[in-house]
C-alpha cells in the first residue's frame, strides 16, 4: 500500500448500518436498567455535561425475532407506550439497510411520535461492543448530538424518531451542505475525554477485523474466485504494519469521532420540529447506515429547504469511539463516492476538502479554543489537515474492506458484500 495512493480502490461495501445482532423469540419483559450515561467511554470519570443527572436507560427483557420483526417492535410498544391503543399503532418498515433491521412504530399521520425498534443483525457482535455503543449513545445525546433513547432490549434498542432527510452524495457535495456537516463533526470531536488521553480504537479495529478474517475465513478468501480481488493474508497483515506504523506518526489529534459517516447517517433538518419541504420523507434516527434503513433520499434539496433553522444530525452510533481526527474526516470524504453503486471519480477534490475542512477547523477551534473566526486558521494547518486526511483514508478503505468480507460470511441481508 504505497503512500502516494489515494483512497480510491473499491472495497468491500456494505451499506453500513445500524447496529445488528442475533436474537429471535421473546422472553418475559423483565425490566432493569442499563448502564448510566455521561462518561466516556475509553476513560474514567463523567464527561462534561453529560454526568450526574442524566437517568439510566430502561432495559426491557423482551428478545425481537429479527426475520418476523413487527410482533416483537408492537409488544415493545405495549412496554414504552402502554396508553396506544394497540389497533390505531402504525408500523413502517425500513428495507434499504444491510447491517440491521429497523421499524417505525406510531399513531400520528406525520410520524411526530414514532419510536424506532432497531434489531441487531446476526453476528454484528463481532464487529460491536454494545455496552460501549449504548454508553456513547448516551454521552451524545447529553451533548445535543443524538436522539432520545427510550430503552435497550434484549437484541435491539428504541429510540426517537429524527425527521428530515437522510443525506446521498449530491448532497454531501453541496458547500451549503457539507459545511454543517463539517461544523457538526466538529461539535461531536470536541466531546473531550475530561482531561484522560484515550487511546485510538483504529488499530485494535482492524487487528481485529483481520483475525476474523484469516480464523474464520481463510478458507473464503483463499478461494480462486476471490483471489482476483483479495489480497494475501500476509499482504494484509503487511498493510497494516505499515499503515500502524505510517499513520501513527502524524500527529493526529484523538477525539471522539462518530467512525461511520456515510452519507445516510447523516440526517438534514431545517427546523426544530420536522422537516417542513414539500414531498419530502421524515427520516429515522439511526442510521441503519450503510445506506441505512433510512427511506430514500429526495433530488437534490431544494433553495425553500435552506432556512435559519437548519441543521444535521448524525445517526448510527455503533462505531462510535475515540479516535485519529483525520480518520473519521478521511472515512466521509471516502462515503461521497456512494455504497450500493460506488463511484470514486466522486471523492472530493483538493479544492471541496480545503473548502470542507476550512470549516470545520473554524468550528472545531471555536469549540475548543473560544476562536470566535476564520483568522484563526492558517494555510499550514489546513494543508496539514488535507494530508493527514488523505493518508488515513487508506485506513478506512482496509478496515471495511475486512468488514466486507466477514459480513458477507454471516449477514442475513440480501446484499453482495464482496462487490
């Protein structure tokens, strides 16, 4: 993997998404409580603002069937929303995601009330520590940064329903776009860790995406008809060494870095309330990522779209962790080129990124700095930014490569990991 490589060589997609397990059938609903929020999840000690006061999540010991989901969400229902009268409660399916699956459950026409049942897909827990996703969730949300979250269950969570639309790559390179989208990264990076230096989860990550490969499936990736696309085993491990020891010696900051930033995991809004342009679809809050089990995105947003209000919001928080700064910019710069029909002429060029990172380096040192402009940002910093960027996007590119390839071994989804 030489250095002068640019994040263009295809991967192993997967519409990534939300968070995924084994789990069918249904125990009693035995309620409990789940770990407290507020603290980072790497670190001792309560995270700023997101400690002391903020209450346990409700665990429901309910167990959703992940190929029959509704029987499950509509009984969750009966636990979180016991004052539904059970034959007025709606449900939407969402079937774009390929890592999970997602339902909306609600009485009001315009969904105002929906609560979303996210059932892990089989064998996601080799990819997700779910007691660390649950404890992210928790501290974003105590930053403004996610959405309400109702309760865990035995193989899924509940949470609020986020209206507006789930981004696609028009959108992500539109500068009126993709400048809130670098100011609110810039918000969840500036989650400190209350003085701790967590370590960056990028490298236990990948050691452990390769293992899974090389133990459970060696005998795959050994197969000729893969051998035209697949990398040795020990080029792999070679890749990594490098990338370890490449990537590790610039100097990029570790902050909490959502990870999976594909373009549908990131949800558009121009009001507070709901989404408000005509024809428009209320999105769900969680990413089903990979594309997501979000419904589909719209044409382009339109000039009516853009008023005062206006925000995104990131959802899917299951890869969420302390990280490099530059990989989790790198990994979304990599998502403009789509997931289900990839096209890397669609990275942005120098030009869209200096744009981009102009923006969040404004933001992030005003964050962090109390720089209140842009004369706080040099050229140098920004060109450093760019490098350091385009140099962990290779990270991102082998990371869900491997991801590829064990997703396709165990996923239930109807979905061509190796494409």
């Amino acid at each position: 993997m030489a250095s002068q490589r640019r994040a263009a060589p295809p991967r192993g997609r997967r519409p990534r998404g939300s968070p995924r397990h084994m789990g069918r059938g249904s125990g009693s609903a035995e309620l409990g409580m789940a770990v407290p929020p507020g603290r980072c999840p790497d670190c001792p000690g309560p995270e700023p603002g997101g400690g002391g006061g903020t209450p346990a999540v409700l665990h429901l010991g309910i167990a959703v069937d992940e190929g029959d989901v509704l029987p499950g969400a509509l009984r969750l229902m009966r636990e979180l929303r016991p004052a539904w009268e059970p034959e007025k409660v709606k449900t939407k399916l969402f079937t774009d995601g390929i890592t999970n699956k997602l339902v909306a459950c609600y009485t009001d026409e315009g969904m105002a009330d929906a609560v979303l049942v996210r059932v892990y897909g089989r064998k996601t827990e080799l990819f997700v520590d779910r007691e660390t996703e649950l404890r992210n969730f928790q501290v974003l949300h105590a930053h403004g940064c996610a959405p309400d979250l109702y309760c865990a269950f035995q193989n899924g969570l509940c949470y609020q329903f986020l209206p507006g639309i789930a981004l696609g790559p028009d959108h992500v390179r539109d500068p009126h776009i993709f400048r809130l989208v670098a100011q609110e990264m810039a918000r969840v990076h500036a989650i400190h860790a209350n003085g701790s230096l967590p370590k960056p989860i990028l490298w236990q990550k990948l050691h452990k995406y390769l293992t899974l490969v090389k133990t459970d499936l060696s005998p795959k990736v050994s197969n000729p008809s893969l051998q035209q696309d697949v990398p040795s085993l020990e080029m792999l491990e070679q890749e990594l060494a490098w990338m370890k020891e490449t990537l590790s010696q610039l100097g990029s900051p570790i902050v909490l870095c959502h990870n999976d930033l594909l373009c549908k995991n990131i949800i558009y809004d121009r009001t507070q309330g709901s989404w408000q342009q005509e024809g428009s679809v209320p999105r769900s809050a969680s990413r089903g990522g990979e594309g997501g089990d979000s419904p589909p995105s719209p044409a382009p947003l339109t000039a009516p779209a853009f008023a005062s209000a206006e925000h995104v919001r990131f959802i899917d928080y299951e890869y969420t962790g302390y990280n490099y700064q530059a990989f989790d910019i790198g990994n979304h710069f990599n998502e403009f080129a789509g997931v289900k029909e990839v096209d890397y002429r669609l990275y942005p060029s120098k030009e869209t990124q200096l744009q981009w990172l102009r923006s969040y380096l404004q933001a992030y040192k005003q964050l962090t700095q109390g720089d209140r402009g842009g004369s706080g940002v040099s050229e140098e910093e920004l060109e450093a930014l760019y490098v350091q960027v385009n140099k962990f996007s290779l990270a991102s590119h082998f990371l869900w490569a491997c991801w590829g390839l064990i997703q396709d071994k165990y996923s239930t989804i109807d979905f061509n990991f190796l494409r």
